[in-house]
C-alpha cells in the first residue's frame, strides 16, 4: 500500500498522510520493498518524487492487482444476504428491448443479487470474457456450454410510412430501387428474404451496414431505408407508427436467442436464481 500510494501521488509526503504514517515509516517500507525486488524503484529528480522504469511497471501492476482485489472485495460481500454478482454478457439490442424492461421483476424477487451487465455483438469467450453467463444468438449447439432457448427470430421488412410513400414501395420487387438496411451479424438476411419471395437477383440501389439492430432500426425511423428486423426488437415502432411492415412475407432464421453459460457455473447461486426467473419469463 506504501508503495501504491507514493507512485499515485508522487510524494512520500502526501502518502503518509492518506495512510495515516509517517513519512520516515513509508520511506523504510519502499527502502525494504526495493531490497526484496533488488531494484530502484524511485529517483528523485529536481526535488519531485518520480518512478523508475521497474517502479511504472510495477505500479502498473500493482494496480490491476489492487483493482481485482478491491472488485472481489465487494462481489464477495454481497454473499452474506445469501445473494452475489452474476457477471452477464448482454446484446445490446435485445438487451435493451427485451431483456432490461422485465428486470425490475427479477431484482423485487431478488434484492441481494448484483448484475454486472457487459456489451457484445458476436459470440462470447467465457475464459477471456470473464462472464458467468451470456444472452447468445446463434445455433443451438456450443461444445461445454448449457444453452436455454428464449425465442426465435422471425425478420420482417419495416420501413418509415414516409419512406414507402415517397418511394412507392408497394410489393417486393420496388425494393430494387431503394436503400436496404443491413445488420452486420445478419449479412445474408436479405438474400434469404428474397429468395423466399422468389427474386434470387437483386441489387439494390444501395445497402447500410449498421453494427447493431438499434442502428438499424433508428436508421430506418430517420428514413434511409428499408429494415429487415426481428419482430421481437421492433414492436415499441410499430406500436408508435413510426415504422410500418412490408408486405405479408417474414422469414424465420434458424439461429435463436439463448441463455448460454458453462457448464462449471451451472450451480452458481446468482445464475441459477437468473437463469430460474428468466425461463419463467419465457414460458409466460
């Protein structure tokens, strides 16, 4: 803490005061501390305190290791109401839109878990991601990993009412000659769409790729295209008018949302209460 604390503030002065010691007591502490290391940890340069290559990093260390044990601290803590820190990787439009508004059930329910919410558009590593468990789209099959099915995804065509009119959409072939909206984990959604409706060549006058569905669907409110949405995330503009489906055709991707975790955190107190709420979600 000693040495923390003189490399943070650059002074042994001022880190004897923030630990209540003096400045002799810190001085032995880093003196000691270098002795064991066998290297220079600080310079004195012009009267200012200022670390040495070793000592940045070994502060920079120290650091990550103090910030691990300070988050551990906390998580830890929550367990004693018998709760604890679920670590959740979340997409970030379903998340939002479908996920986040029935929360507030699953936290009257369970007051002393925590949810650590994390943003990902493409399959997760739990090893490198850190997460007990994840909302996941994809194929029901992930090698070590337990997957709960929460739906499926239906994609329909929506545009802003504008939109149509001033461009005279009115069956699937005038799509030829408007700006198609593309979800970039999606790429081949539009072919498919096309296939079904029997137009295998088609090159739009012009295609947006957007990172997540919450661009795409913003963008086709702001009038630059038509979207190929789940109607799972796009029912709050429909319900408002602001978009309005195409024609009387969807397609239903083979992929679906998951509830995905490994299976060593399959008994985990703060995923289990989850994963039991969630599933009760899904079945009501």
């Amino acid at each position: 803490m000693a040495f923390e604390a003189s490399a943070r503030l650059s002074s042994f002065t001022r880190a004897a005061e923030e630990l209540n010691l003096t400045q002799g007591a810190i001085s032995r502490q880093i003196k000691v501390l270098e002795d064991q290391l066998g290297v220079t940890l600080f310079e004195r340069i012009r009267q200012r305190l200022v670390l040495t290559e070793a000592g940045t990093f070994y502060a920079n260390e120290i650091r990550q290791t103090l910030d691990r044990f300070a988050s551990a601290t906390v998580q830890a803590m929550s367990f004693r109401a018998r709760g604890g820190v679920l670590r959740l990787g979340m997409l970030p439009t379903f998340g939002t839109r479908w996920l986040i508004p029935r929360l507030p059930d699953f936290f009257a329910a369970h007051r002393s878990v925590t949810i650590n919410f994390s943003s990902h558009i493409r399959q997760v590593d739990f090893q490198r991601d850190v997460l007990d468990a994840a909302i996941h789209f994809g194929e029901p099959h992930w090698p070590g990993v337990f997957l709960h099915k929460l739906t499926g995804e239906e994609l329909f065509a929506v545009a802003s009412p504008k939109l149509i009119k001033r461009e005279k959409i009115k069956k699937p072939a005038d799509l030829a000659n408007t700006t198609l909206l593309v979800q970039a984990t999606r790429p081949e959604a539009w072919k498919t769409f096309f296939d079904t409706v029997g137009m295998s060549e088609v090159e739009p006058r012009q295609v947006l790729e957007f990172e997540v569905f919450g661009m795409v669907l913003r963008a086709a409110v702001a009038e630059l295209g038509v979207a190929l949405v789940p109607k799972v995330l796009v029912q709050q503009e429909l319900d408002a008018g602001e978009l309005v489906t195409l024609f009387d055709k969807s397609i239903m991707n083979t992929k679906a949302y998951f509830l995905a975790y490994p299976r060593e955190r399959a008994n985990y107190p703060p995923l289990v209460a989850f994963r039991d709420w969630l599933l009760s979600q899904v079945r009501a």
